[in-house]
C-alpha cells in the first residue's frame, strides 16, 4: 500500500506526517478488514516532515504488527543513512538517480 500522498482533494500532496500515517493505516485496514498489511511504501519525501518523523512512525506501526515490511519510492541518497539506522524490515527500496 503506497502512503504518505493524500489526493482527497484531487491534488497530488505528499504527506507523511505520523497522525496522516496512523489515520492512512487505519482507515486502510478497516477498509480492507484485515488485521494488517503486507507492504507499506512510503511515496517521496515530505518537505515539511523530517524523514526520521515518517521512518519513526513506520517503525512503530511495524512493531504494532500493522505492516509487515515497508518500502520507499523515490530514496534519495541523502535519505539512506535514515533507512540504514532503522531496524525495519525493508522490502522495496526504489533510487532516484
């Protein structure tokens, strides 16, 4: 499941501040009435919420057991020292050149 992009308003935003990720999960998860998801993939960075926010939110709602692995799209290489410093289960990792 792609988060941190909202399109309700028919734009195409990115947002991965923690409550939109929490709300995005568990709106998801009622949604598909699961008790969790295989795959989260984190879309892009956000320009407002640091990197570390996002990756510490994913983290915990990997150890609530509501996903099982993440990826992210768009890593920048900047970004990789964040990723390589978390202990979560990555599954996707997609480079931007």
């Amino acid at each position: 499941m792609k988060i941190g992009v909202d399109t309700r308003s028919g734009a195409f935003l990115h947002n991965a501040a923690p409550a939109d990720l929490i709300a995005t999960t568990a709106w998801a998860l009622q949604q598909l009435d699961t008790p969790y998801i295989d795959i989260a993939v984190l879309n892009r960075e956000d320009a407002v919420v640091p990197l570390e926010q996002s990756v510490a939110c994913l983290q915990e709602l990997v150890e609530q057991g509501k996903y099982r692995a993440v990826g992210r799209a768009w890593l920048f290489a900047h970004s990789v020292p964040v990723y390589r410093a978390c202990p979560l289960p990555h599954c996707l990792l997609i480079l931007c050149w």
